[in-house]
C-alpha cells in the first residue's frame, strides 16, 4: 500500500512534501499541477502515485506558469486544486498571479512553493512572501512536518472561505525533512466540475472571471486579505510558548521555529526567552501581536532568508506604540542574523548569546586541538558530473570545438545539472560563462550576438536541457531567428528532467499519471522556425565535434545541435554498463605520455582514477558506468572497452 | 517494544558521497524506529547536492519531542559513514569526546585527489584520528561484501546491519524485516535482509 493511503490516525514517517501531499488529499484536492525543482518535485510526483486511487488528475506542466493556468481552470469549476513549484517558480507564474488574485476563486487553489535558503539545490535564494504582501494574497508557512499536512488542508478551506488563491510556503528543511505524521481522514466524496459564468459581471461565484473593473475588484480583493486577518487572529496555528514575562520574545516562523527552540533549549534559556510561532504570516494577525509584544521589550525575529517579518512587524509595531510601548528590535537588519544564507540552531544560539549573554558549553580545548590537526588531512569535495554523464562528454565536444576555431568564443549557460559546467574548480572544462534563469542563456546568446557592430566578434552558444528548452527557450529561440542573431544553440537532450528526479517533460510520449501522451518534437519545432537542425550522440565524439566545428564556422544564422545520450542516473540505465572498460598498463605511458595526465586531470570523470604506485591511469570498476567515452580520449589508445555481458 | 534510549535525543549522522544510498539507509534506518514509537526528524538535501559530492542525513531520535532537521555542531552521537573521509569530515564538524564512529573502510577519490591536486589521508592516519575524536569506532569493509553480495550500494544496509550489532539504538533484525517488508519491494527483500545479516557479523 502506498504510504499516502494510511487509514486515519495511523502515525507514520513523511517527508515534508510528502506530508504536504497527504494534506492536499485529506483536503478533496482535484487537480494538482506543477513544474519541477528541487526541493518542491515531491509534492506532485507523490500525488501521480495516488492520482487514479484518488480520482486525481496530476500534470507536469511545461512551465509555473502554465502549470497555475491549469490549476485555476479547476478552481473556477468548483474544483479544489494545486500548483507546486520552486522559489523562482512564482516568478515565473507571477503574471498570472497578480491576475488570478484580482479576479478571485472559486474552488479552494493553493499554491506550494518550496524554497532553498542557501541555495543548497538552486542557483538563487530567492524567496516569495514577498509576492504575498505585493499581490496580496495570504501566506502560510508550516513550522514542523505535522503542520505540513495540516496546514496545506486548512490552507484549501481558507481559500474557499475568502475565495482567493493562498500561498503555502516551505524550504528546504522543511520539505526535505522527514517526521512522525498522525494522519487524518481521507474524503469519500469527490466533487464534478461545472464552470458557471452566465451571471452578472460582479457575481463571484456566476459571472465571467476577469480581474475587471479593476478597482472594484481590487477593493474586493482587500477586504478577502481583512477577513484572512481576522481568521489568523484565531488561528490554533500560531502560538506562544514560554513564560509570563520574558526577558526576549522569539518571533520566527517555518523551519526556523525549530532551530529556534533547540538554541533556547541548548542554551538552557527555556524561562527567560518565550517563542511565539507565526504560521499565517500574511497578513499579519495585528491584535495577537499586540498581545504577544507586550510581554517584554526585547524582540527577536527569526526567519530566512530575507527580513519580511521584520519589516512588517516593526510597521505593525509603530502602529501599536501606546499599547506596548517602546521595542528593541534583534534580527537581520542589526545584523544580529545573518542577513543571508540558511540558518540552522548554532547561529540562532550565537544570536540569543549576544542578546541575553550567556555562553553555550564548548568542547574541551584538547579535543579542539585534534579537530583541527584532523582537518588539514581532509581533502574538499567537490560536485562532479556522474559517472557516465552524457554532460561531460558534450562539454568535452564543446571545449574541443571552441579550441578549435580558436576564436575565443562565448558559451551561455542555463538551468540544470550542466550548469555545473560554470563552477571551480573545472566541471565541463570552464566552458560555461553566464547563469542566470530558466531559458535566460539563449536569450542571453542572442543578445552577444547583436554586439559584433560594437566590436564583440566572437562565436557565440547557448546551452540547455531538454525540459528547459519547453520550459522558457522556445520565445528566446524564436527572438534569435526572428532577429538573425547568429547562435549556434545546443541541446542537451538526456530524454528527461534529470535533476530533479526525471519527471517526464513535453519530449515524452508519457504524462505524470503514465498515460501515452504525443511527443512535442524538439527538431521539429526548431526546424519549423527555419534553423538548421543536426542531432549527434555526445558519446562520438568525432561525428559530435564536426558538426559543431562546421556550425561554428557557418555565419549569420540560427544553428541548432541536439545532443542526445540519456542520463547516466536514469531507471533505464542506471547500473547497466554498456561497456567493460580496462586499462591496459602496457600502453599507458603514464606521467611520461607527454598529454600531462588528459584522462584524470583534464577529463575528470570520477571512475577514473590514478594508481600511484603504478603511476598510471586506473579504471575504479564500482564506479564505472561504463559509457566508454574515456576510450576516446586516450591518446595512446590505453584505455579499452569491450562490450558487457548481459 | 519501546526500550528507553541511551540519551534523548539521540542525534545519528549518516554521510557518505552521492549515490551511495544515503537517503535510503536513513529512511530505512527512521522507519525501524518509527514503528516501535520513536519520534524521529530526519534533515536532508538532495538535487544537485549530491552530484559526486558529500551527502549527510541528520537523524534526531526522541521520545518526546520534535527536533530541529539540523544538528547542532559538536552534538552528534553517532556517525555512520559509507565513505571513510566523509566520517572524518562530520567528526570535525560533529564530533564530541563521546561521539561512535562506525565507517565503511572503501575509499572513493574526490576528483581533487584523482587530479593530483589534493592527497587522501591514509586508512592508519584515518584510524588513528578515530581513536583521537571518538569513543568508540569501527572501520569495515561494508563494499567489499556489498559486491560479493551482488551490487556495491547494498553496503548501506550491511552498515546498518553492523549498527545494530553495535547496540547503540534500539534496533534489531526483526525492526529491519518488518521495515523492509512495508517499504522495499519483494525482489529488493531477500538480499537485503541478507546483507543485513552480513553486516551484523562484521563486528
């Protein structure tokens, strides 16, 4: 039995999205839609499990945007529905958003983001609550894995009782941690769709659903944000623990709830700090704060990443200076936190340890002292591309192309493992020189190659994944035809969302719920917008490199290479090796070869290795995925592959 | 039956580098204790994180309460490492006079190593700050009997196997059964239960 089906009151483990999709069942949801990124993928690959039991429908949709379109479409029917995405995700779907929150809903929608303070999994630390007082929409965020689940079912009868869409946010931490969850009811009952909008214009319920007039209904939409404030005043979800009269009040919310309580508990502070735990934290709940601000003068706020509680507090809490009276205020803004990255419990305690003065226990001095004889034996380390990955190989094809022609040529990069290819020390040979956002290097490609008339002469490329070239290249590519912008534009086609755990993308004849669906052909659609379209295996490495040596060389138009070679991690070949692949220590020359060690200081795959004693290349067969790329490399022709059995 | 913990909480710390199993050893590992009444918070990251690079699952074991995802430094019980430099690793970060150590002795290059750039520590200088940072520590050989076994990754399990044998957490071979009997498919069952009883032996 899937886990997700657990009978009422049974306690089991679950991970934060996890808990997060029971929540969203126990609440009836309908529809559940989503674009992957780490850490929210789980939400929605969970409920594709489910979906048939469930009477679900489940869509990977091409990108956030979309995938909230789709979602509101059941809403508008009556229907409860989710969207689920990463942090830069409500970018994305933002312009949608603002729309969507003026023109109202109808069934409960909630929209999941799971956000990444630190960047753990991400190439940004961006974060939406922002959006949440910007297009105000109300905003919870869960402070334990229990309260995922029942957050995320409260959140779908909040959105039914103001009838506007609600933010769930969690991080990280939150939706990759895993706890004891005691499971609710599973509803019996599913609901029909019916889209009524024959009524009058100004009916929410019957009439069409437009954010027009616009400032009518934007007043409407203020006074669902004034009754979400009154329901958070109640709220059983925020609370206050702690003594009558604290030295210093903690106002935190999400996961820094918990690293909060375990400093105070470290720092054995449990009758002289009090907590109070916000998880409705848009709009503020103004007379619980004013209760709770009372309690002290010291205020300390606890959140990542950036200051939104702090800020609002400290406007509510001007707006409350005759009851409670004159506060110091502790957090990001004195730099008390640090104002970027995660936090965890160690900076919390170092932060109470300022404020309150108190010492945590520290190690024995001796024992330190080893620690740090100890780090220095400790080699870093660092990402690589798997073993096997068709990424280093179309980076090694790519390398070889630009030194080639020798021009110096620009390689912009995009969203994906392959942005790897940006990082130091060496992944993909520094080839990569731009990052940005989703799509942005093919833009971005398009736009060096419009500067050759202010003297940037220089090739230009764009690379980028499969599910991203859906995703938000197709505009930029059509920009870079439409304006002869001269790009020779790669496809890292590895037949999947690799990243995040291969969710199935437009490229696919398979859905979320494993239905056959029809492949949107990526060759078809460049060569539709009139580019010249060649595929290659990143694998051959010649046929691979003379393309792109001849793509370079060919000017002034829109050139595209798909390279196609399934991830190394996928279900189809992971553990299977194509080739047996052997060093022959009579041929390796090793350091005396003349190519300065190419195989393991240059091509760095990790199953490569290098035998010391022997002082020649040696092939770490636990490890080796067996692609047989390595074989090509060799200049000495040392390293042999033979078909594997089986 | 619930028996009462050594310390509450206990905080467990698995590591090792990507695609050695990590996140499956620590569910296995939470669910066993899950089942007979523990409350366990597990933190983890995965994604682009465990791209080659170094994993970690901070498991926090209670009867009471709910913990932060993160342990805090220098509080860590138990360290179980699939990789013998990812053990030294969470050591100086983690470590404490009364920390076990229970690592796989099968070494996996960084690619700093395998570059040149950088030298891995032997296994005698590894033991011996083992015997300087920890209480109690075992090396063992988990990949060696994982690949008689059939597959490398199944070295999580003969970890966890030995960790049981340790009888640092209350955890036994039937905890581990009725785990993987709910959470494992059937053809995964056997072999895994057979690791497990391999590893149990290593100590």
């Amino acid at each position: 039995m899937n886990k997700l089906f657990s009978p009422a009151k049974t306690e089991i483990l679950f991970m934060g999205n996890e808990a997060i999709a029971r929540g969203a069942l126990e609440a009836g949801v309908s529809v559940a839609t989503g674009y992957p990124g780490t850490p929210s993928s789980e939400v929605i690959e969970s409920l594709s499990e489910v979906a048939r039991e469930r009477n679900l429908y489940v869509e990977w949709s091409t990108n956030e945007k979309v995938a909230l379109e789709v979602a509101a479409a059941a809403s508008f029917a009556g229907l409860r529905s989710m969207c689920v995405m990463k942090q830069n995700g409500v970018n994305v779907a933002s312009d949608f958003l603002l729309h969507l929150a003026s023109s109202g809903t109808r069934g409960g929608i909630v929209l999941v983001t799971c956000e990444d303070p630190g960047a753990l999994s991400s190439v940004n630390e961006g974060e939406s609550r922002y959006f949440a007082r910007m297009l105000e929409i109300p905003l919870l965020e869960p402070a334990n894995i229990q309260e995922a689940k029942d957050l995320t079912k409260w959140a779908f009868e909040l959105s039914e009782k103001i009838r506007n869409i609600v933010i769930l946010r969690s991080v990280t931490r939150m939706s990759h941690a895993s706890g004891n969850v005691i499971c609710g009811k599973l509803p019996e009952k599913f609901r029909t769709a019916r889209f009524i909008s024959d009524g009058s214009f100004m009916d929410p319920m019957k009439g069409p659903v437009v954010s027009t007039p616009v400032v009518i209904k934007h007043s409407l939409q203020q006074k669902k944000m004034q009754k979400a404030a009154e329901l958070f005043e109640k709220s059983p979800f925020n609370s206050y623990s702690g003594s009558r009269r604290p030295e210093l009040l903690i106002i935190t919310s999400s996961a820094c709830f918990l690293y909060s309580r375990e400093a105070i508990n470290m720092l054995g502070l449990q009758r002289r700090v009090g907590i109070l735990k916000l998880s409705c934290t848009w709009p503020l709940p103004a007379k619980l704060l004013n209760k709770y601000l009372r309690l002290t003068d010291k205020i300390m706020i606890v959140e990542e990443v950036l200051p939104f509680l702090e800020e609002n507090i400290k406007v509510a809490a001007m707006g409350m200076l005759k009851d409670t009276g004159i506060k110091t205020f502790y957090g990001k803004m004195d730099k008390t936190l640090p104002s970027v990255g995660e936090l965890n419990p160690d900076l919390v305690a170092a932060a109470l340890s300022k404020v309150i003065k108190v010492k945590a226990k520290s190690l024995p001095a001796s024992y330190v002292r080893e620690i740090q004889k100890v780090a220095t034996l400790i080699p870093p380390r660092e990402q690589t591309f798997c073993p096997g990955c068709p990424h280093r190989a179309s980076f090694w094809n790519i390398n070889t192309a630009l030194k080639l022609d020798g021009r110096e040529g620009i390689v912009c990069g995009d969203i994906g493992c392959y942005a790897m290819a940006s990082l130091w020390p060496a992944i993909g040979f520094h080839t990569v020189r731009t990052l940005h956002s989703m799509g942005s290097g093919t833009g971005l490609a398009s736009g060096f190659a419009k500067l050759e008339d202010f003297g940037l002469n220089k090739p230009v490329m764009a690379v980028c994944g499969d599910s991203t070239f859906y995703h938000a290249v197709v505009p930029a590519l059509i920009n870079a035809q439409h304006n002869k912008a001269d790009i020779t534009f790669i496809v890292m086609d590895n037949a999947g969302t690799a990243m995040t755990g291969f969710q199935p993308h437009p490229g696919l004849n398979l859905s979320a719920m494993g239905e056959a669906v029809p492949a949107v052909d990526i060759a078809k659609i460049c060569e539709a917008m009139g580019a010249k379209v060649a595929i290659s295996d990143p694998f051959d490495l010649e046929e691979t490199s003379k393309i792109l040596t001849s793509f370079m060389a060919e000017r002034g138009s829109l050139k595209v290479l798909i390279m196609r070679q399934i991830c190394a991690l996928s279900p189809e070949k992971k553990g299977k090796k194509k080739y047996q692949m052997k060093v022959n220590e009579e041929l390796c020359l090793g350091e005396k070869c003349g190519c300065n060690r190419l195989c393991t200081r240059i091509f760095r795959c990790p199953a490569l290795t290098w035998d010391r004693t022997k002082k020649k290349a040696l092939i770490d067969e636990v490890i080796c995925a067996g692609c047989g790329v390595c074989y090509s490399i060799c200049p000495q022709k040392a390293i042999m592959k033979t078909e594997a059995e089986g | 039956m619930k028996v009462s913990l050594a310390k509450d909480p206990m905080n467990v710390i698995i590591t090792g580098v990507g695609g050695q199993g990590n996140v499956m050893a620590s569910r296995v590992l939470a669910g066993m204790l899950v089942n007979v009444g523990y409350i366990v918070t597990i933190g983890e990251t995965f994604g682009m994180s465990q791209r080659g690079g170094s994993v970690m699952s901070h498991l926090r074991i209670s009867s009471t309460s709910v913990l932060s995802p993160q342990i805090p430094q220098g509080r860590a019980d138990i360290i179980i490492a699939l990789e013998p430099v990812e053990a030294l690793r969470v050591l100086i970060k983690y470590g404490n006079p009364a920390v076990a150590v229970l690592a796989n002795s099968r070494m996996v290059y960084p690619m700093g190593v395998i570059t040149g750039d950088f030298t891995y520590p032997s296994l005698d200088e590894i033991k011996s700050a083992f015997e300087k940072l920890t209480a109690h520590n075992w090396l063992i050989d988990a990949t060696s009997v994982a690949v008689d076994l059939g597959n490398p990754v199944l070295s999580n399990i003969v970890m966890i196997g030995a960790l049981a044998k340790t009888a640092l957490l209350p955890i036994d071979r039937r905890s581990f059964k009725k785990e993987i009997m709910r959470n494992l498919s059937s053809d995964k069952r056997q072999i895994s239960l057979t690791a497990f009883d391999v590893g149990t032996k290593m100590l």
